[in-house]
C-alpha cells in the first residue's frame, strides 16, 4: 500500500503536513478530510510536495493584485476613511461563512472573496488576510491587525472559533449577529428621516421668509401706518428678518459654530454622558433606543457567551461596542460584581437601566444553564419591540412635525397681516 505525504490546513489555518497510507490519492484525501483538514498538497514523493510549494510561491508573487505581503511590490490603494462599510462588512462575513460551510479551506475563501471584490482598498485588506493565513499564523491574529474594520467582538468570537475548531459555525453566527444589528440600525434611521427632512425644509421656509418676504411688507407698513406703532409680534418678527438680512454670513457662521459645538460636546465624556441620558428619556424616541440598546447588548452577549468566550471578556466587548456611556457604566458595575463571584441578573437589576422582565429572564437563563439561548431570546424580543417602536414613533411624529411645521409659517403670517387689519380700519 503506498504512502502520501500532504500538507493541509486545519480549521484554524495553520498549515499542517504528514503521510497516510491508501490504496489511492482520492482514498488517502478522504482520510485526510476526516481528520478535519483540507488538503493542499498530496503526492507519493516528498519532492513532489517541495515541487508544489515552489510553484505556489511562484505563483503568489504575480500581479499588481498578488496575494504577497506589501514588501511584495503591491502597492496599497488610497482610501479615505473606513475601507469598507458595516453593510460591506456582513455581506463579506457572510460570503466567508457561506464557502467555509460548503467544505472550502479557510485560505481558499479568503483568496475567492479576494478576486471578486470590487473595492481595491477592502480588497488589499482580504489579500493582507489570505497571506497572514498562508504563513502560519491564525485569522484572528490577521483581522486583529486591522482593529479600524474588524471590532473586538469579531476577533474575539473569530479566535473563539478557531480555539474550538468550530470556525464555520462562528462565522455563521457572527454573520446573523450583523444583520441583526444592521437591520435594527436601518430602521431606526428610517424613522429618524422623515423629521430631519420636515426640520430642514421648516428651516429653509423660516429663513426664506425672514429673508426675502418680511422686508416687503416692512416697506408697505413704513409707507401706509406713517410710524405709527406695530403690534408686538409684528416687531419681533421684524427685527428677526433685520437681522437675519443684515447679518446673513454671521447667521450662517451660527449654526455651523453650534454643529461644532455639538460634536466636541459628544466627544467629552461630561457631554457624552448628557447627550446619552437625554436620547434615552426623552419622549418618544427614548423609548426606541432604550430597546434598541437593550436588544443590541443581548444579542452581542449572547453571540459571545454561545461562541466560548469568556463571561468576563464577554462584558468588556459588550461594554465597547454598546455604544451609550449609560449603559456602559451598568455594564461597568456589572463586571466589577461578576469578578467578585456574582451572578449577572442581579448587579444588572440594580443599575435600574434594564427592565424587569430582561433581568428575570436572565436570571432564569443563569439558574437553567442556557444564559446564551435567554439573552439571544430576549434579544429576538425586543427586536420585535423595536420594529413596532419604529411604526408607532412614526405615526405620531408626522402630525407633529405638520403642526410645527405649520405654526412657524402661521406666526410669521398672522404677525405680517395683523397691521394689514389696521390699515383696512383706518382706511374704512
């Protein structure tokens, strides 16, 4: 019976190499498979094998768009921000998932999704991945090299994955983990559309009028009434349209010093803080985001407890990736009462951020043993919650935003016809 010697890689991506004894090729890869490694390279010879990686290296140093490392002659393409976007990102994740699944090795995908990416700086990145996977070292080590894309949570269940050699079911998971959270981000910026339109097309109105409309009738009103008094909203319009006319570069400078304002105050951990506890109690929209925050921190600890990590490092990327300075000091005080031998449920029902019925359940979840099936649970829960959040803020907004839209335009019209009235008496 003769022997082969092969060179494979494992689930991890690490290149493994050894002999088996088989009537044929196709029998000696079969047992190789069974093993869990994917075979690169099978010959009776071990020159046949050192042959093979001759021409593999050969062939990676070709093309502007070869899979060698940069010191290879490729040049990175230009890019400004993010390489790639959330959306890019799950679809990439997926398309990954979905070849590891169907029996590809874990350097073949990412060579695969390598060639058919449209995106050059993205696609420099996949290339970057495929050669750190070809030398040795693990993908979680790769994709930890590009923490800008790749957050704590994907290289933490990625490393997860490998560590249990479930990287297939990991991806998949991590997969469904992001269009979750993409769709529930989608939607919430779907509500948030129709009133930032109605606000800038408002403002747009309101300074149309100042500007070009309420001089003309300041003319009439200065020819007809002689300097006879004007009502008191009459004026205050007046001198908002002066002003507004006369200073129109400073107006502008205005907003554009309180947009700036805003964002350096988003920034500090003081206005951080404020700006996260008023878009989580201000009615109606804190309600949405109470249960998008809630689902999101589920689902992220869940997907991170069913992966094998860690309770405590589960906590510490949940915190990261939360995404609201309230929640993060719940989860903060959480992990303090965790690392003292506590349970979850209750240090998470004293910060009186998370509702009862979240609590409960995980405290049900943590006394079954199934914590990560409960927190996946409630996270499906309120997913649902935020879905009818979404519709019912969007209903209640439109009338909203018609009536304010409406009594801006009625004031500065009521005011402009109230000495009109005025000049029809005295003329009657």
């Amino acid at each position: 019976m003769p022997t082969f010697y092969y060179t494979a890689i494992d689930s991890s991506g690490k290149q493994r190499s050894g002999t088996v004894d088989a009537p044929s090729q196709d029998e000696a890869t079969n047992q190789i498979k069974e093993q869990r490694l994917f075979v690169t390279n099978i010959s009776t010879t071990k020159s046949g094998i050192q042959k093979g990686k001759k021409k593999t290296a050969k062939k990676k140093g070709t093309g502007f768009f070869s899979t060698t490392a940069p010191s290879g002659g490729r040049k990175k393409p230009m890019s400004f921000g993010k390489a790639v976007n959330s959306k890019g990102l799950t679809i990439f994740t997926r398309q990954l998932a979905t070849l590891i699944q169907a029996g590809l090795p874990l350097l073949r995908s990412l060579e695969v999704l390598a060639r058919q990416e449209k995106n050059p700086a993205f696609k420099y990145i996949v290339e970057e991945l495929s050669e750190n996977v070809r030398s040795g070292n693990t993908f979680s080590d790769g994709l930890a090299q590009h923490p800008k894309i790749f957050d704590r949570l994907y290289v933490n269940m990625i490393r997860a994955g490998e560590a249990g050699g479930v990287l297939d079911v990991v991806l998949n998971r991590l997969s469904r983990f992001m269009e979750k959270s993409l769709a529930i981000r989608g939607k919430i910026k779907a509500a948030m559309v129709y009133p930032v339109i109605v606000l800038c097309v408002a403002f747009i109105i309101l300074a149309g009028l100042l500007a070009f409309v309420v001089p003309q009738f300041q003319e009439i009103f200065d020819d007809m009434l002689d300097g006879a008094s004007l009502p008191a909203l009459t004026q205050w319009v007046l001198s908002a349209s002066e002003f507004v006319k006369g200073n129109i570069l400073l107006t502008i400078g205005i907003m554009i010093g309180l947009f700036i304002a805003f964002k350096i105050m988003k920034k500090t951990e003081k206005g951080s803080h404020v700006l996260d506890v008023a878009l989580l109690y201000t009615p109606p929209v804190g309600d949405l985001f109470r249960r998008a925050s809630i689902a999101r921190f589920t689902r992220t600890f869940g997907t991170l407890l069913s992966s094998g990590v860690p309770i405590l490092q589960c906590l510490i990327i949940t915190r990261e990736t939360i995404g609201n300075s309230v929640l993060e000091r719940a989860i903060d005080k959480v992990h303090d009462r965790v690392k003292e031998g506590d349970s979850v449920a209750a240090p998470l029902e004293q910060t009186k951020v998370f509702p009862t019925m979240v609590t409960s359940m995980i405290d049900v979840g943590e006394e079954t043993g199934e914590l990560p099936e409960m927190l996946n649970r409630i996270a499906d829960t309120y997913d649902e919650e935020v879905d009818n959040a979404v519709a019912s803020l969007t209903s209640i907004i439109e009338p909203i935003m018609i009536v304010l839209l409406a009594l801006i335009v009625g004031v500065i019209v009521i005011a402009l016809f109230l000495p009109i009235i005025r000049i029809i008496e005295e003329m009657s």
